[in-house]
C-alpha cells in the first residue's frame, strides 16, 4: 500500500469509505424513471475499495492498539454495506462486476469468457439433453466446420452417412483417417475404443447424443447432435448437424469407423457415431485442418482421464516408467500414445500421433502394439520406443485420484512483452493444505490453459509449487540444490505435476506461472489426491500491506551462480530493511522473484545488516526459496524481528544471465536497497596462475614461503587497493593473500597488509581496502600446506595501476 503511517491508511480509508457513501447517495437525486442499476453498479466496488484499504491497515501492525477495535467496525460496516448494494443489484436484475467479497464471481466470468471458441458457443453443461430436443423441424447448422485444403479440393458436399451404417454392431473396430492431418485427434479416438474394448471402462466418448436406453449414440430425427466436451475448465456443450463432407460421389472425406472383421471397402463411410464426435470436436477447434501430434489433450476433452507429457530425451527413466505404466495399464487405468520430433527413424512420419494400443511382456522382452491414424497396426520393443519417439503421452483414470479440488483465473492481458516487466502479481499463487495424506503418497496438480481461437498461440506456463514447511526458520540448511533439471514451462494446452508428499499435513504455495504473453488468458488449476486426502484450494488474492519491487539483470560482471561457487559474492545483493510497527512485535514478510524461464532462481534473506556478504553460513540464513527453481524463486517470512537484512538473488550456474523483477513484501515499512558490488566504481585487474612443484612454498613457517608466486603492482601515485584470492576449484586448501612493499633486487619487503589466517572459505580472502603510497608492491598468494591447484587474484583500485605476474 502507498501509506506509511497509521494516520495515512485511515485517511486514505475515511476517503475511499466517503467515495463510495456520496456514490449511492446520488441515487436519491435520480428521476423516479431511471434505473438505479448503473449507479448501483458503481457503488459496489468503492465499497470493497474501502474494505481493502481498512483491511490493509489492520493487519500492518500501524493502528495503535486502543484503535483496533474503532478501525475493525469501519471495516465491518463497509463490508456490510457492500453486501446490501450487491443485493440490490441482484434483486434488480443485474450482476456484481469483476471486484465482489471472494473469488466466486470473478470465477464464474473466466468459466463464462472460456463459453466461446473459435467464434462457436460452447455452453456449460447442465445436464443430458431431453429426447425432444431431438424432434421436431429439420436442423441445419449456420456454419459448418472449417474444410482443410485437402478436402476442398475434392469438390466436397455435406450430406448424411445412408441410415443403415447405423445399426452396424462389433467389438473390435479399426479407423482410417480422411485425407487431412488430424493425427492427433484420431489416434486419441483409436486409443479410446481399443481401451473399452479391452477393459470395458466406458473410456470411449459415449457423450455424444441422441442416446438410445444402453447409452449408445443413436440418429438423431431432426438431424441435430450434441457433443459433450471437457473443454476451458468445465464439461461444455457441442451443438451441429449430422452432415459429413463427401465427394461428388459419394465417398468420405472425413476418418472412418469400421468392424476389424469383416473388412469393407475403403469408400465405405463405416459407422457415423465417430466421425460425428469428430465433427463436434472439429468445429470447436476450428475445423478439419486441426494439427497436433499429442492426443492427450484430445482424449481429456473426450473422457476428463488425466493428461500427462513426458519427453523422452530430459531425463526419461525407462525402467522405472515401465514397471509404473505397465502395472496401470493391465489394471486399465492409463492410455498411452507416442508422439515424433522433427528426426525420426525409417518408417515414422515427422511430427505424428501414433496410439499405443497393447503393452506385452515376453519373458526378458517388452512390447509396446502402435496404432498409426494411417490404419497400420505395428510392435516395436520398449526400448526402440524410448529412442525413437519425442515423447509420451499419458491419460490417467480419474479414480486413481478421486479427492479433487478446483480453482478458475485468469492471467492479464501484459503491459509490456519483457517477463522482466511484467508484475509479479500478474500470476496468481494459491494456498493448496493437505491434510489425511498417507505415507509416500502424491499430489498432482494439473494446469490447463484455456482457448478461444485457432489464430492464437498457446502460452508457454508451468505450475510453480513451494512446500511452506520450514520457511523462516532457524537450522536451514544451504545447498545448492535444483529442483527441475529443466524449465518448466510447457508450450501445452496441459501441465501435469506430480509432487511427493513427506508428510501427512502439509502446506504448499502453488504459483500458475506464464511466461509473457500478449493477451488475457483464462486457466483452471486441479489439484488431485488419492481417497481419504483432505484438500483446501484458496487463491491468495492479496499481497501484503507494504511491499517494494526491483527489477535487475545477471549479466556477464554479476551472474555469479549458487553458494557452492566462489563467484557467488558477485550476485547482486540488497539492504532489506524492516521498520518497526507502532505497536511492535514480530514482522510477516514474504519473497517473490520472477526471472526468465531459461534461468533457475534463488533469493536468500540473510542476517548481514545491510553489509555486503561474501560467505554464507546455515546461522546466517533467515529465509531461503529452497531449491532453484526455474523462472521464479518464493518463501513465506512468518514472524521475524524488525531490523536490516542481506538479500542476495542468484541463478544456478556463473554467467547464467537474464533480467528478473523482486517483490519483498511485509506486514510493516519495508525498503530496499541495492548494495555495491565489491570494488564498484573502481579498477579491476584479474591474474590467474597456479601453484606447482616449484612455487608452491606454503605458510612462512614453511622455510620456503619467497618461493610462492609473486604479482607485481605499480602505483604511479597514492590510491587505494582492495585484493581478493579465491580458488577457481573450491576444496579445502587455507590460503592467504599478503602485500608487501618491493625489496631490493625484487625480494620481499615490509609488508603492509595481509588477509589474516589462513582459511578455507569458498568466496577466499581478501586483504580488505588498504591506502598505499606511491610505490611497487608485491602480492603474494599462498597455502597453509604445499599444493598443487589453480587460483585466481582480482585487485581493484581507485587510480590506474599495471599489475603482472612476476614469478
């Protein structure tokens, strides 16, 4: 909030509250003859303007304690009068806009703008259409789905399929695709009926209607289907007629469904209830020329069973994957389709879908039965499967994970292109509690984007989760640890984590990330865990009272990599100070970083006092991100002393460079402040060199300590000279790094500065800032013990200097 102290957030308050009261009171200067509505309208969200402001100020820790109760009944009556306008508005008809007490409206407008897709209605649905809906006048849909070039160049016509193909009964069908590319969706189907076939699971899309009494799809008499789809959050009616595109004489354009046994000729139309639902499909998506080779989105519009990628070439654990997909599979709890890349193998085709139909195990041999949306059915063994295919694509049964909790928003329309400008609000972040988790037990988390035109590229987005247990206390332990070896994000319709659960009650921040984009984008966050879990999905729909945002940039001078790196130091840090509240206690804080997606991020709040820190020890840390993580870094901050801090941001690996934008926000004043780099704004010089069998002559006691090398400073008039020694290879080696001035014939003379003891700390040592006269000097880096290892010295200095290795 812009306030600082108590007396400006009651103002600030009092104003808003004021706002709002003169708002509705302008209602009794209306004519009897004009609605109330409009103004109704705007009244509402003045009043929760207020309420938020009165909000903020009580949980600052600014309002004096004998006024809490005074500012809690403001609160409270503003609250209430918001409540009074929202029934008004409802009692006239109208609705509360986008701002309301809770989340409930504004999710219900992201499932209402996700009702149109491609120009196409898509209602939610509310239940199986009657039989009369099916009757009456002849249907002829108004727009047709959009043909591929393929098929207009056939000369096509719309007409039904002849009215005994639907009475053909079998139990093992076979498709052949049409003459467009819809790979992907095809082999989706195909996947769907061998698996009902097999498991009898209903898995095949039985949710295209008229139904007859066994719930199979029948034709309609008015020539009107409907198609339900899981499609922008929410099940959603399909509305189109029962005409298919043909050649003038008369054979399909359009993938068929026929009996494996006995064949039919390739003209045949086959059954009509599958290139029906294909229709209903295609039509939302934008017509028959729709391209993909990933069926698992397809086949959760279908069916709601679970999507999941995996790519074959990050990490991929072909053993492990088996033993997991195969158990499921005999169970009939998973469908499984492969996808190509750009490279493939003789015999595959380039960015296809194919289907997987049947998983065997023969003795010591694993198969894996494909389905090509070309009609050809072929076994290839696991292991030719793992290398020659992009990735896997997976549909996990519902039931597997049947305590569901669900959340719908919406990511805004960006101001700028950079993710370095974009809020850090702008993704929104949810407190997900888990309680009656058994041991080793998984969360999944599915985040699904939502679509409204073919002409619009998917948004790359990830799912960010961060375990709240252990933040801001004491005995973290600091390592260097990543928690993705890749980025998350996902140019995909669906992101599927699934997340190990330590313990039986836990609480996890979960971010839905994107990573730009040029437009608003509606999501749908599903959390999913096994029977017996308890689960509690809320949006953290604030941020805290006071809060400040820096954006910066790693780049080739500061981009020093994790704790475990001697260049750690350079990363860039701040002075984080909290002020004391007016009534005192402890402080909540909270750390958000958001940094390019390429990038794995870590912000560590430290006990440094606003100094520049060079080593980090476990008693330093206050709050820590955890593991990096790639395009954002969080941690709560509960309860911690008022006071100045040492923040320091940092990527995984030296010279991994990108910009990042910094929230730290709090429940008192907070600012921040950047720290200088160590010899900023002065001279640097850099020399490498190494100890070996002949220079490396140990600590002074050593007898040999003038053999260790030397490096030769000139000042060619008074300055000051700071020195830093570090190993480019950390281990455990003490060194020390001490100037003296040059004796005659180039020995060693007095000395004048030295970094003291010697130690082994991963930053090195440093001799500190010291003023020297006009003169040569000699540096000379050494090792407690005689070693043999690299090392690098950095001097900077406040005049320009010549420095050079002399030894």
């Amino acid at each position: 909030m812009s306030f600082k102290t108590y007396e400006q957030g009651l103002r600030q308050a009092s104003e808003q509250a004021n706002k709002a009261i003169q708002i509705e009171s302008s209602i009794s200067n209306l004519s009897p003859l004009v609605s109330a509505l409009p103004t109704l309208q705007k009244a509402f969200p003045a009043y929760i303007s207020a309420a938020e402001v009165y909000s903020h100020l009580l949980s600052s820790n600014l309002v004096p304690s004998d006024d809490i109760a005074n500012v809690r009944k403001k609160w409270r009556l503003v609250l209430e009068r918001a409540e009074k306008i929202k029934a008004r508005i409802e009692s006239l008809g109208g609705q509360v806009g986008k701002v309301g007490i809770g989340d409930e409206g504004e999710e219900v407008a992201v499932l209402r703008r996700g009702s149109k897709v491609n120009g196409v209605e898509i209602p939610l649905w509310n239940g199986e259409p009657s039989q009369r809906e099916f009757g009456g006048d002849r249907y002829v849909d108004g727009r047709q789905p959009e043909l591929a070039d393929e098929q207009i160049h056939l000369d096509p016509i719309w007409r039904e399929v002849p009215l005994d193909t639907w009475t053909i009964e079998s139990d093992q069908w076979i498709l052949k695709q049409g003459p467009v590319s819809d790979c992907s969706v095809v082999a989706a189907m195909g996947v769907n009926l061998e698996h009902d076939r097999q498991f009898g699971s209903s898995a095949k899309p039985n949710n295209l209607y008229p139904q007859d009494d066994h719930g199979r799809a029948r034709r309609s008499d008015n020539g009107k289907h409907v198609l339900k789809l899981l499609l922008n959050g929410a099940w959603r009616k399909v509305v189109f007629d029962a005409l298919l595109p043909h050649t003038p004489n008369k054979n399909p354009l359009y993938t068929t469904c026929h009996p494996l046994y006995p064949s039919v000729p390739a003209s045949s139309s086959g059954v009509p209830w599958v290139p029906l639902a294909l229709k209903g499909y295609f039509k939302v998506f934008g017509g028959y020329s729709l391209k993909g080779s990933n069926p698992a989105p397809d086949i959760y519009a279908y069916t709601g069973w679970i999507p999941e990628r995996l790519s074959f070439r990050d990490g991929f654990q072909r053993e492990k994957e088996w033993s997991r997909i195969y158990t499921r599979w005999k169970n009939g709890e998973v469908m499984l389709s492969l996808g190509t890349g750009d490279q493939v193998s003789e015999g595959l085709v380039r960015l296809h879908a194919y289907g997987v139909v049947a998983l065997r195990e023969e003795e010591t041999e694993r198969f894996v039965d494909v389905f090509d949306p070309g009609s050809t059915t072929f076994t290839l063994s696991w292991d030719r499967i793992c290398s020659e295919f992009e990735a896997l694509h997976l549909n996990w049964k519902p039931t597997l994970m049947p305590t569901i909790a669900t959340r719908h928003w919406s990511w805004p329309k960006p101001k700028s292109s950079s993710s370095a400008d974009m809020p850090v609000s702008a993704n929104p972040q949810y407190h997900l509690n888990i309680a009656n988790a058994s041991e080793h037990q998984e969360l999944w988390l599915l985040l699904s984007q939502h679509i409204t035109s073919k002409d619009r590229p998917l948004d790359d987005i990830a799912l960010h989760v961060f375990e709240e247990y252990g933040h801001g206390t004491t005995g973290r332990i600091v390592r260097p640890e990543m928690a993705d070896q890749t980025s998350p994000y996902s140019n995909d319709m669906h992101v599927l984590v699934r997340y190990p659960l330590r313990r039986s009650a836990s609480s996890l921040v979960v971010i839905a990330a994107r990573d730009r984009g040029n437009y608003q984008t509606g999501f749908t966050l599903n959390a999913y865990a096994p029977a017996g879990t308890t689960l509690s999905l809320e949006r953290v729909s604030q941020t805290l009272p006071f809060s400040q945002v820096v954006s910066g940039t790693l780049n080739s001078r500061n981009a020093g990599g994790h704790p475990g790196h001697p260049t750690h130091l350079l990363n860039p840090q701040y002075k984080v100070t909290l002020q004391n509240s007016q009534r005192g206690g402890k402080v909540d804080g909270r750390l958000i970083l958001q940094g390019e997606k390429e990038r794995a991020w870590n912000v560590k709040l430290l006990w440094g006092k606003g100094d520049l820190v060079n080593d980090i020890s476990e008693d330093m840390v206050v709050a820590d991100t955890g593991a990096y993580s790639h395009g954002m870094a969080y941690c709560d901050i509960p309860q911690i002393d008022a006071g100045t801090y040492t923040l320091i941001v940092s990527s995984y690996e030296p010279n991994h460079t990108g910009s990042y934008m910094l929230s730290v926000e709090s429940t008192s004043p907070v600012c921040v402040t950047s720290i200088p780099a160590e010899g900023a704004g002065m001279y640097s010089r850099v020399v490498h060199g190494a100890w070996n069998e002949k220079n490396a002559g140990g600590r002074p006691s050593s007898g040999r300590y003038e053999s260790n090398p030397k490096i030769e400073m000139i000042l060619p008039a008074p300055g000051t000279i700071l020195s830093r020694l570090f190993l480019p290879n950390p281990s455990v080696i003490p060194i020390n790094l001490t100037i003296f001035r040059r004796g005659p014939g180039g020995n060693l003379g007095e000395q004048v500065s030295t970094s003291g003891p010697y130690i082994d700390t991963v930053s090195g040592v440093s001799t500190g800032k010291v003023k020297l006269d006009k003169g040569i000097y000699l540096l000379v880096p050494s090792s407690f013990e005689a070693v043999r290892t690299r090392w690098t010295v950095k001097v900077w200095s406040d005049i320009t200097i010549a420095v050079e290795s002399v030894t």
